[in-house]
C-alpha cells in the first residue's frame, strides 16, 4: 500500500447506535420486521427510545464501523460522513479520530440533530436497527473531498446512501474521481429492504462499472436478482460485477470473480454468538483491508471472516480487541 495514504475510504451515514436488549414479543407489540433497517422521523426517533429499558451508545454508522476495522487491523482508514454541529456529533467525530480514521468533513449548522440508530436485540442475536438519518442526509458532493478519495487504494460506500439525492450525487462525484485516478470503487448493499427500493439503479451502478466490487449478504443478492436460489444470483452477479464479496453467515463467505470463485469457513465463536450487528460491515473491513495489501481473495475473505467473527461475539459493531492481534494468533500472516 506504500502508493496510498489510506487503505480505503469510508462514505456512509455518520450514526450513533443506541443497543438495548429486548423479547421478540416487543417487535411483534411494535410491529417491526425482525432483522431489518427501517428509517424514522424524530417523532418516532423519540417514542421508540422512550419504550426501549437499559441503554448502550456507540459511535456507528455501517461504513464508519468498516473503518474502525480497518483502523483496529492496523491499517490506514478514512471516512467522510455527515454530523451536525451538537454534542453527538462532536463524541461521533471524537471516536473516529481517536481510533486513527481520517475524519474532517465539515459539521452541519441547521435545525437537524446528529443521525442515530435504535438497534433492538433480541435473545437469538438478531437485531432490528431504527434509524434517524438527520444531519446524515445532508451529505453532497461539496463534502467529498478529491484529494482523500484519490490516496485511497479503495473507495468503499453504502447502499444506505441511496435513500438521499445529494448523497447519491457525492456518491456519483466519489466513484468518477476514484476510477480518474485509477482506484477501485465499492458497493455494499446494505440491506435487502435498501435493494427493493433502488434495485434498478443499483444494477445500473454494477453493469456500467461505477462500482468494481460488491459486498452484499446472500438475502440481498438474491433480492438484487429476484431469485430465490443463491446459485443462479452468483451466476448473475459474476457476469454484471467484477468481483463480488458474499457472506453466507455460519457458512462462511465467498469471494466471486469472473475467473474463480472462493469459499472459506466461518469463524468458530467461543461462547455463541451475542449480537450480529455490524458483522457485515467488519467482513468488509478485512475484505478491503486485504485487498489494498494485494492479499489473495481466499485471504481476504478469510480475515473478513475472522474480523465479523470478532464483532459479534459481543455487543457493539466496533472490535473491543485489536484485530490485528486477534489475526496473528490465529497464525494469520499479514503481508503489509
């Protein structure tokens, strides 16, 4: 990576995660879909909270956590992300740069309050994520900053973005200065509930090479393509993407390109599994940390296998250890 200042740049909604545990009888009284991402006003923002009982907060946000996993392997990270010019947005820009990400996007001065997210889990480890964008939505092209976004060996965003026009417009502006300076340019799907909205445009991302690899789950892939068997998505997604990133959950993940495609094993979790919140997201940080060192795919899926292994053993979407030196007594090598 000695030609990059940054493994990889991060864009995506500056969010601060608010955990509580909860039953599945209170999704049910709730009405929500176990397991998926809703987006709510601030009067909801607000009713929810005050029914949710013990509390946890932690600077999140998906891309933000990709970074934070990418800082805790060692790496080099940046994030450009939205917050507003409030005592949440001031912590969330406290925690990025205390980890070693690169994080100077300017704060928003308006009536909007910094972005959170209300994430219930329930006794299976599933989680339920309740989302107020605020400040978040507010992110343009103006913030997105060329110099950064041309050091970076990769460019990775969320599909969340989509939900806003001026952020599909910075996201437009990262991926056009991204592949001008000859960088790879990333798409995380998100959530399957994010690809039934933008499906099409999302397709029309990957087919006209705006976006070199994907990171998706095999529910979003399968909704992306409308199908109910994995195989014929893999099919699919290896004609339209270059190189396809797949989790499988307790079957591992894949790494799918035109000329291979590789399977490795999930992670054993001593203990069980406690809270499956950002395991996607830190797959992606070792996935992208891998492929900015020039590891092979099967390591990189591997490290982003170990990395998501880490992440839910706990609660929170960021490492409570060293990735870095989880990876090495595992007898993982690192070539940086």
């Amino acid at each position: 990576m000695s030609e990059f200042k940054f493994d990889a740049l991060c864009i995506g909604n500056a969010i601060t995660d608010v955990f509580s545990h909860v039953e599945d009888s209170f999704l049910v009284e709730q009405s929500l879909v176990k397991g998926s991402m809703r987006l709510v006003d601030t009067d909801e923002a607000l009713r929810l909270y005050g029914l949710m009982g013990q509390t946890t907060r932690i600077s999140g946000g998906s891309a933000a956590n990709t970074a934070a996993g990418i800082a805790s392997l060692g790496g080099a990270p940046a994030f450009i992300g939205k917050v507003a010019a409030d005592e949440v947005g001031d912590v969330f820009r406290h925690d990025m740069n205390s980890i070693g990400a690169h994080f100077n996007t300017g704060p928003l001065h308006d009536d909007l309050a910094s972005g959170r997210s209300m994430i219930l889990i329930t006794p299976d480890g599933e989680r339920t994520m309740n989302t107020y964008l605020g400040a978040a939505t507010r992110l343009t092209a103006f913030d997105i900053d060329r110099n950064v976004v041309a050091s970076s060996a990769v460019t990775y965003m969320e599909g969340y973005l989509w939900d806003e026009d001026a952020a599909k417009s910075a996201f437009l502006e990262a991926s056009r200065i991204a592949h001008e300076a000859g960088q790879l340019v990333s798409l995380s799907l998100s959530d399957s509930f994010c690809v039934d909205r933008f499906r099409d445009e999302f397709l029309e991302l990957i087919r006209e090479d705006k976006v070199d690899i994907l990171f998706a789950n095999e529910h979003e892939l399968k909704a992306l393509y409308q199908t109910s068997d994995t195989e014929t998505a893999i099919a699919l997604v290896r004609r339209d993407c270059t190189l396809t990133a797949l989790t499988l959950g307790s079957e591992g993940a894949m790494a799918i390109s035109r000329e291979e495609t590789v399977h490795v094993p999930a992670i054993s979790i001593v203990g069980g599994v406690s809270d499956l919140t950002g395991a996607g997201d830190l797959f992606a940080s070792g996935f992208l940390f891998g492929l900015a060192r020039d590891f092979s795919l099967s390591d990189c899926a591997e490290l982003g296998c170990l990395c998501a292994g880490e992440i839910i053993s706990h609660i929170g979407a960021r490492p409570e250890k060293p990735l870095n030196q989880i990876a090495e007594q595992t007898g993982f090598i690192f070539k940086a």
